[in-house]
C-alpha cells in the first residue's frame, strides 16, 4: 500500500519520486540562506568559531527540521 500510495502520489510529476529527497533539500538550503546569511542569526555568543561555519549551521538546522 505504501508503494502504491508514493508512486501515485508522484506519477505526474517533472522529477517523480526524486521530489521525496529534492523537497527537503531544497527547503534545507532556503532556510540556510535566509537565517544564515540574510538575518545573521548566530546560535551562541561565546563560541562563535564553530557556527560562523555555513556547513555546521545547516547541519544543526537540519537536525532541528528532522
């Protein structure tokens, strides 16, 4: 049933079942972008050295999403 439901879900798609993994990505790297760089948002005052980083800031950003 849930094959059936995910290929029905996608069968018109453009990408088709790579929406399942593009979606996420896409959101991912849109919210990186808008509170990494556009709003400067900076997790913790002190240690700053680890998450001036854009990769660790994406990845502690992609454990919240999850």
């Amino acid at each position: 049933m849930v094959k059936r439901e995910v290929i029905g879900r996608y069968r018109g798609s453009f990408l088709g079942i790579l929406w399942t993994f593009v979606n996420p990505i896409l959101m991912l790297a849109i919210y990186t972008f808008v509170f990494g760089v556009v709003f400067k948002v900076r997790l913790d005052s002190q240690s700053t050295e680890l998450y001036d980083d854009k990769f660790a800031f994406a990845l502690l950003l992609f454990t919240g999403l999850i």
